[in-house]
C-alpha cells in the first residue's frame, strides 16, 4: 500500500501557508455550514485585509462563522462572499452591497456550478484520513461534488471532531494540494424556541401524518415542533435536505426506523446535517446515514418514490392567492429559496403526499398579519399558487391546492389571526375573490 501518511505529511502545512496559494482574481468554492474550512478563509481573508489580495470571490452557503467578508464593507473589491442561500452573515452583505446572491433552487445547485462556475480551488474541512488515505466529506455532501468537478486544485481543513460519514463522498489525499489541521467542536445553530404556537400547529400538522410516512423538515421553530409532536408515531422514514436535532429525537425514540420507505429502506436519507453536536455524534460512523448529493436527495422525481411523503417548511407571508414568500421582507433578503420548492414538489407527486407551509398567523408581537392581501412589494414569491399544498397557522389548515381563488382568500381568512380578518375580508371582496 502507498505511503499515504507520507504524502499527507509532505502537503501538510498551517492556514496561514495555504492561503498563501491564493492569488487576486480566485474564485474559491465552499460547501454549506460546517462544512467550511474557517481557519483557511479566516487566513484568506487576513491576507485581503492585509491589501494582500484583489478581486477574490468565496462561495458559501449557510455560513457559519463570522467571515470578515460578509461583515466589514471596506473588504468589497479586494474579497467578496457570493451566497448560495443568504442567511447568518451572508444577508448582511447581500442587503448591504457587499456581498452577492446566487438565486436557484437547491437542487439546480449542482447543474448551475457545473455550467457556470470554474473555481481556482474548492476548500472544505474533512474528517481526519483513514488508513486507505481518504477524507470523508463529513456532514455535508450538497454541491460539494460538481464544485470538485470544476475546480483547479482541492485543499482540507482536517477537523478531527468533525464526524466521519460512511456514505458520503470522499476525497482522496493523492487529489488535495495542501492540508491545513483546526481542531475545534462544529458550529451549532442556536435552537429554535418552541413557543405555545409552533407546539399547536406541530399538532395540527402531526394529525395529518400517518404512521409509516416519510418525512422532510425544513428550517425554524415549527417545522422542530412538528418533528417534536411526531415522537408518538410508528414506523416513519426520513428522506429530507436538512438533518435536525428533531429527527435524532424521532430515531432515537424509535418513531423513525425507515422500515416502510420505497427507496433507500432502512437508511436516512440527507444531503446535508447542520445543528447540534447530537447531530454530529449521530452521524459519526452510522451506516444508517446516507449524506448524498443534492441534485439526487431534492430531485421531486425521487422524493416522490417515497409513498405518503411528508414535507413541513416555513415561510414568512403568504398572499390570498397562496403564494408563499419565505426569503425576504419585502425587498429585504431573509433567506433563500433552498429546497422548499424540491420538497413541496416532491411531497405533492408522492402517492398518499402531503406538503405542509406553516408559520404564526402574525409576525412582530402580533402587529404584522403573515397572511396578507397582497404581498409586501418587493417579496420573493418562494412556492407559487400552482405548486401550493397546505397552509397551516395556529388557527388551522387551508388546504389550496386545485381550489379556486375563492375558496383560497375564504380559507385562508379563517386560519389569519382574528384581529386581521376583516381587513382581509374587505381587500378580498374589494377584488372581487369572495364570489
Ligand atoms: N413581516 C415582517 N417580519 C417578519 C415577517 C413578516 N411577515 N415574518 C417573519 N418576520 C421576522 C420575524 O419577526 C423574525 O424577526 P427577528 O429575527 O427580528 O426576530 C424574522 O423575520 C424571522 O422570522 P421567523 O418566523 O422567526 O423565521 P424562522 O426562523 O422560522 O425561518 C424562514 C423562516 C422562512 C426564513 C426559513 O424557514 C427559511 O429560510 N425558509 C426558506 C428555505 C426553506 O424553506 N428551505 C426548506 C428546507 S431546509
């Protein structure tokens, strides 16, 4: 066998070295969350701050640390985070010129990087090498393999506490040109709170869920909650975009087993985990995890194998027509289109599927309707009136799809908060929608 310690040793070298590889121009590419390789951005962009440095871009998605490029303004031309999804860091600098926002669905990612994108290096933290000299890609597969295919050069961050994933893509230490060692613990999402109100519509919305169903949780406080109020039921798979700390819960109560899944039995299904250490720990050496691309894991023509598939996301407002925006306050950018539409899609095809959209019926202590006539200006329409399921509030459930425009705005008024509703019932009429 090779000498791979050896070749590993030869290519070995600090942060601060490898980032001396950089040169003004490059286009870096990185995967999501804690996938990031942050102590060789971190000296990256100590170079650019240094006036070291012009012209570089860094794509991330899900950011997870405080990058000099999403937060200082004075950075902009000499370094530049190009978002895949703007949230953490990323939504200050695309909000505030500085940073840039590639707009796409989740599982379009891998094609959009393949046809558009060539980065001088793709850079990610991998688990420490394993004897045959290969690094797992850890907890976040996604895009990361179509930005290996066009990318000049590879250089890891060897984390030793990141987990090791068995199925998942690996690199091998013959592909990489340098290796950086950071041991620290993975970033962790602040836990969403469970307020009285996600706990009421994650009923609602378990209700509808049958045992032997197969399940997508999005991001937030609600879809959490509904993971939480499944822990009663029997025989349910998982098939989703984002691994959570709920799903653990629900595999280790043995509500989860994934024993009636049409594709993929037996196995979770992810294209990426970002959370907890629980999650972490839960993923490291589990045969049982399956972290694979996600031009496959949120392909709708996949998840809808599944039968009885289960998709729960949330959103910010929600028009009488039912479109669904849950990217920006108005012209202010949130978050990104991520894999909600996938998974509304997905769960609409599946035999015996449902998709869910829930959010609190008011926004800001109750000042702002999340259900609203019409859309802020400036909203980002996220799911459209024609792929629309089921909106969910804490007043109950629309179900919209296939109905009619007066069915929606009737549906619709009844589950917004109370203090809303003649107003709704005015600009409804007003337009001629409640016939
Ligand atoms: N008008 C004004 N402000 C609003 C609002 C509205 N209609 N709705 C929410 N807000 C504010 C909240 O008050 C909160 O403000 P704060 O940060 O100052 O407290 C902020 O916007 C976030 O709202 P919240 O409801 O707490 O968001 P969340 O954490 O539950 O996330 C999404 C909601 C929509 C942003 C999130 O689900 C998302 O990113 N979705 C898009 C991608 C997706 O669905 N992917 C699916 C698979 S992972």
């Amino acid at each position: 066998m090779a000498d791979y310690k050896a070749m590993y040793q030869q290519k070995l070298g600090t942060a601060a070295e490898a980032a001396q590889l950089v040169e003004s121009g490059w286009v870096i590419g990185s995967d999501a969350g804690s996938a990031q390789p942050d102590g060789f951005l971190m000296a990256v962009s100590a170079r650019a701050q240094a006036g070291e440095l012009e012209g570089v871009k860094v794509h991330t998605m899900l950011d997870s640390y405080p990058y000099p490029f999403y937060a200082d303004e004075s950075l902009f031309g000499k370094i530049m985070g190009v978002s895949w999804f703007s949230s953490g860091g990323a939504r200050k600098a695309v909000n505030g010129g500085f940073g840039d926002l590639i707009p796409a669905y989740y599982r379009d990612m891998p094609k959009a990087i393949r046809a558009n994108y060539d980065y001088d290096a793709y850079v990610v933290s991998v688990s420490p090498m394993d004897s045959h000299g290969y690094f797992s890609l850890a907890t976040t597969s996604s895009f990361s393999e179509a930005m290996i295919d066009k990318a000049a050069r590879i250089i890891v961050e060897v984390n030793d506490q990141q987990p090791r994933a068995l199925c998942n893509t690996q690199i091998h230490v013959s592909q990489v040109v340098a290796i950086v060692e950071n041991s620290h613990p993975l970033p962790v999402l602040k836990p969403p709170v469970i307020d009285d109100v996600s706990r009421r519509i994650g009923e609602l919305i378990a209700e509808q869920i049958p045992d032997g169903a197969c399940i997508q949780l999005g991001i937030g406080a609600i879809p959490d909650a509904t993971g939480m109020a499944l822990k009663t039921k029997k025989d349910l798979g998982i098939h989703t975009e984002m691994f959570t700390d709920s799903m653990v819960e629900l595999l280790e109560c043995g509500a989860v087993n994934n024993s009636k899944k049409q594709i993929h039995r037996g196995k979770t299904v992810t294209t990426f985990a970002f959370g907890s250490q629980r999650i972490y720990d839960f993923i490291n050496d589990n045969p049982c995890m399956e972290i694979l691309p996600v031009d496959y894991v949120n392909d709708p023509n996949v998840i809808c194998q599944n039968d009885n598939m289960i998709s729960i996301n949330a959103a910010l407002e929600v028009d009488l027509f039912g479109q669904v925006c849950a990217e920006s306050v108005g012209t202010k950018h949130m978050s990104g289109t991520g894999g909600q539409v996938d998974y509304v899609r997905g769960a609409c095809q599946s035999k015996g599927g449902k998709s869910f959209i829930a959010f609190a019926s008011t926004a800001k202590g109750g000042t702002i309707s999340k259900i609203k006539s019409i859309l802020t200006p400036g909203a980002i329409v996220t799911t459209s009136k024609n792929d629309v399921d089921y909106i969910v509030t804490e007043y109950g459930m629309a179900h919209l799809r296939g109905e009619s425009l007066g069915s929606r705005a009737r549906q619709l008024i009844a589950i917004a908060h109370p203090d809303f509703r003649d107003e709704l019932t005015f600009e409804a009429k007003k337009r001629g929608m409640l016939i």
